[in-house]
C-alpha cells in the first residue's frame, strides 16, 4: 500500500480508529491481504476459468457494477483509486491474492480500478457463481468475507476511494450530506471550507465551487451543488438498479434492526429479498453511539456498527438494496402487490413486510425549523459529537437513546445539561443509564424543565429553559440540542391500505381482524406484516425488533405456500 493508506483523517476518529495502530486495516496483512492455499486455488478454479489478460488492461474499472471475482494466479493485479484527476495505486494483489471489497455482495458502482502487469495469469469467477463459491466453500468465504469488510473499513478510515465534500463545517446541508454517506458505508473526505488552508487548496483545484457550497466531487472531476440525497445516492451508484418487471418473494420496508433481521432471514431460506430504505441501513437504532444492552456485546457495540455487520449478512445471502427511495403508496387491492416510490419507480412483490420504524417528535417551538440539522440534531454519533468539543449541550428526552447519547456526549462537550419533563428517569430509561448519568461530573439531569426559546441568526447559539418545579427561567450559551423524544411512526403511506391506531401504527394479530390469526404480525391485508417499532404494541428495544424481524419470516412462508397469514 502506499504511504497516503497511512494517513490519519477526520473519518478514522469516528471509527475510533488511530492511523498505524493495530487496529488499522492495512497493519492487518494476513487478513485484509490473505492469499489462498494450493488446495484454496484448486477448488476456486472450479468455479471459473483460467485467463491471461493484456498487460497494462483492466479487469474492472470504478463505476461499474456487477463486476468479476479475480484471483491472481501469476504476475500482479494494481488496485487504483483515482481522484482530482489523478490515479494512485491503493494495493498490488499478488499471486494467491484476490480482488474485491464489499461491492462483491451487491450491485452498487465499485470504487476503484483494477490493472494487471506483464505476465498476469488469473483465475475469473463470474459475478452470477461468486455468491455460489463463497457459501459452498465455507473457508474460501470466511476469507474473502473478513478481507472484503477490513477494506472497506479501510477505506472508510483512511478516506479513499470515494468522494469530497467540501462546505462550512456547521453548515446544516453539509452535516447532512455527510450523515448520509457515512451511514450508507461510503468513502468520503470532507474539507472545511471555514479553514483557510484547507479552503486554499481546494479552490485551487476546484475555483468555480466557491459560490456552490456545499459541494460534493465525485468521478471525473463531476461537481454537485448542495444535492438531495437522492441526487447523491444516484451519481455514487449507492442504490441497485432493480428491474421493473421483476415480481419478488418479499418486499422489506425499512433497513431498521426489525427490516435488517427480517431480510437476512428472509434472503438466507431462499425467498427473493428486496429492501426498500428511504435514508440509510440502521433506523433510529443506528443513530446511537452505543448500545450496552444488547445480547452477545458485553462491552457494548454502536447502532451504526450492528446495522452494518446485519447489512452485510443480508446481502451475503443474496438480499437486494434500494437505498435513498421513498415509498409514497401501498396498493394493496391487487396482487402482486405494488410499492410505489417516490422516486416514480414502482416494485412488485408477492408479499410485504413493513418494517419502517418511527422517528423522533418535533418540539413545538417557534423558530425550531430554522435551527433543524444547523444546532439540532436527531443522532449522536462522532459527526456530530466533533461539532461539540469542549462546549455545553442538551439532550432532550427520558428514553434509552437519550441516555445513550448524554453519556457518548459527556467524553466531548465541556457539560450536557439532559431535559425531561417528568419527575425522574426511572419509567423510561434502563437503569444501567440512569447511574451513569447520576455518577457523571459532567451531565446534569434537569427534571420537569422544557426548552421554550430559541436564540441567534444564522446558527443556534442560546436555549432558554423553564423549570416548573422552582419556577426558573434561564439562558445560556448553547449551540446544539438532540432532540430524542417520542415515537412519530412512518406509516403515512400506507393510510387507507391498512388499519392503525389513533397515533398512526399499524394494527396487527387479532388485534386488526377480530379473528384468530397464525401470526401476532400479521396486519388487516394477507401477506402483509408490521414489525418493530411501527407496529402497534411493540416494544421499542433493538433485540425486540431485531426478533420480531426474525420470527415473522415463518408467517410469510406459510402466506407464500397456502395463502394463509
């Protein structure tokens, strides 16, 4: 690798991941670089064809989709990243060495080049018999798996082979934006528009940007001004082209813990999977800095890296993605059934699983929409916790994510101030939360207190706030609020298709029909589910969607053989 694969970056603190250190991908040789066995290549060949390709071609190349598998049997095989118009060469793949990172498992645009030496022999597997290599020979897999996710997280860390952004640091577009790829496991190198020597170098390459920003470089040099994320997730190629005509097994609504479980269970007993996700893989759940209850991660795990390992599971299994696409309708009076999407692409699948969980409430407050992503904020992750250091902030809200994020704030801001209305937490938060926010010198738990004002132009600069058990008033000098309160659930698509509840979430089990059912998820319409947090009566917890995603598969089974749900 090169010497620039060793530079730190603004990325490698958010996977809390030093540069050069032994968790760095690239000082894991043996692992992210493994080369096969003489019994390894003898099996993998049964699955391709032995080729000799031109010196100086290329086997792949960035923006293409659906590309080969190659091992390298002879010579040397250059991985490339090119960007500002330049190239540089990322790794050389040696003899028993292969090609590919995670884009092997799905039909997004890959990252990078790959150009072969004088005398290169290789062995091609094709795209539609690698999925067949990696299940049947289970060690061949275990490899190519570990290998493919440490070089994505490599260049996740070491901001290669991606995109630039470059903007205000503060600015509420480009946190967006930034949200966005980060959570979609995309590369991208941001520059600080606010920095004068970062700004300096990269209007140098770049002069007619300056009026543009946020702006967001991509292949070739091709330059967006402040895009949608559909606009980003269409000229990256993060979303699979689906065909139209295609009819699958099960349409998932929702890359949330419950839409997660349901797909890789789904995918991995053989029914046709599609995933449909409006924003990126995680829910709210994916949002948090660290989940401490969750089974089987005694020293906790992030929303954020659970959701990316149960990704990567799915779409091993052979589930299909469609990420940044809304769904405006359900038409459920036909069969198969259609989902409309916002993006006008419609999917037609034989039965449903709606898994599209619920996001926070607003507060009601004048001014609020002005300051939303430019001082307030739903997510607590490194983004933003690096827009926090060594200020005050608050966290609004009771419930676990609340307490999650106060305590992953505490280690940045100089104080977090948490605001509940209620007399205590003890109702609404776990009690393992609650102690660590009592035991810490720097949260302060402010019971029965709301925020009534909003302060300065054009950011978020001062909070007042009420206190109603003294009767106190009080403003200071705050810039950034997380809001993580109540449950609003994302169900408007499908009023008139569907029975919900009074607060909108989808009735199920007998509950909706008045009859016996054969499952507790199944909602008024055959062959339709709701799981997770926006199905009525859920239990809002990761490990209780993450089971209701898992357990509903057997209903659709028995839907998809008999017509019965």
């Amino acid at each position: 690798m090169t010497d620039s694969a060793r530079t730190a970056t603004p990325a490698a603190a958010a996977f809390d991941i030093q540069a050069g250190s032994a968790q760095d991908p690239y000082n894991r040789e043996h692992q992210i670089f493994p080369k096969l066995s003489a019994d390894q290549l003898e099996r993998a060949l049964a699955y391709g064809c032995e080729e000799a390709p031109e010196a100086g071609s290329y086997l792949f190349e960035r923006g293409q989709r659906g590309v080969d598998f190659f091992i390298c049997l002879a010579g040397a095989i250059e991985i490339i990243e090119t960007r500002d118009g330049g190239e540089e060469v990322v790794t050389v793949h040696g003899p028993s060495q292969f090609t590919g990172e995670l884009d092997l498992f799905n039909d997004r645009q890959i990252l990078v080049d790959g150009r072969v030496r004088e005398g290169t022999r290789v062995i091609r597997v094709r795209r539609e018999i690698f999925p067949q290599l990696v299940s049947t020979e289970t060690d061949i897999g275990e490899l190519v798996m570990r290998a493919f996710i440490l070089r994505r997280t490599a260049f996740l860390v070491h901001d290669q082979a991606g995109a630039t952004l470059a903007g205000p640091k503060n600015n509420g577009d480009a946190l967006r934006i930034t949200r966005f790829l980060r959570r979609n496991g995309y590369p991208l190198r941001v520059v600080d528009t606010d920095d004068p020597e970062q700004a300096e170098a990269f209007f140098a390459d770049h002069p007619t940007a300056r009026d543009k920003l946020p702006v967001l470089i991509h292949t070739g040099n091709a330059c967006l001004a402040n895009p949608s994320n559909h606009e980003v997730a269409n000229a990256l190629g993060l979303t699979e082209e689906l065909d139209p005509e295609h009819v699958y097994d099960v349409a998932v609504v929702g890359a949330g813990p419950a839409g997660l479980a349901a797909a890789t269970y789904a995918a991995s007993e053989g029914l046709d999977t599609v995933v449909i996700e409006q924003e990126a893989p995680g829910g709210q759940a994916g949002t948090s800095s660290k989940i401490e209850n969750y089974l089987g991660f005694p020293t906790g795990i992030s929303g954020q890296a659970l959701a990316g390992r149960a990704w990567i599971q799915a779409q091993k299994f052979g589930a299909r993605f469609a990420i940044s696409r809304a769904i405006v309708e359900l038409d459920c009076d036909n069969r198969p059934y259609a989902l409309q999407l916002e993006c006008g692409q419609r999917i037609a699948s034989r039965s449903v699983i709606i898994a599209s969980g619920a996001r926070y409430r607003q507060l009601n407050l004048d001014n609020y929409d002005k300051y939303e992503g430019q001082g307030i904020h739903y997510a607590a992750t490194a983004i933003e916790a690096r827009l926090c250091h060594e200020k005050e902030v608050i966290v609004v809200g009771g419930g676990n994510s609340a307490g999650q994020a106060a305590v992953f704030l505490s280690r940045h801001a100089s104080h977090v101030h948490v605001l509940v209305r209620s007399k205590n937490l003890a109702a609404s938060m776990s009690d393992y939360l609650i102690q660590r926010i009592d035991s810490s010198s720097r949260i302060t738990l402010h019971t029965e207190t709301e925020i009534t004002e909003l302060h300065g132009d054009p950011m978020l600069d001062q909070v007042t706030w009420h206190n109603k058990a003294n009767d106190r008033t009080e403003t200071r000098d705050i810039g950034n609020i997380f809001v993580m309160i109540g449950a609003v659930p994302n169900s408007d698509w499908l009023e008139g298709c569907l029975e919900l509840d009074g607060k909108g979430f989808v009735h199920t089990g007998e509950d909706c029909r008045g009859e016996a059912t054969l499952s507790p998820y199944a909602t008024s319409r055959p062959g339709i589910y709701a799981v997770g947090d926006v199905r009525s009566g859920s239990v809002k917890r990761v490990a209780s969607g993450v089971g209701e995603g898992s357990v509903v598969i057997a209903a659709v089974h028995q839907y998809l053989t008999d017509g019965t749900s």
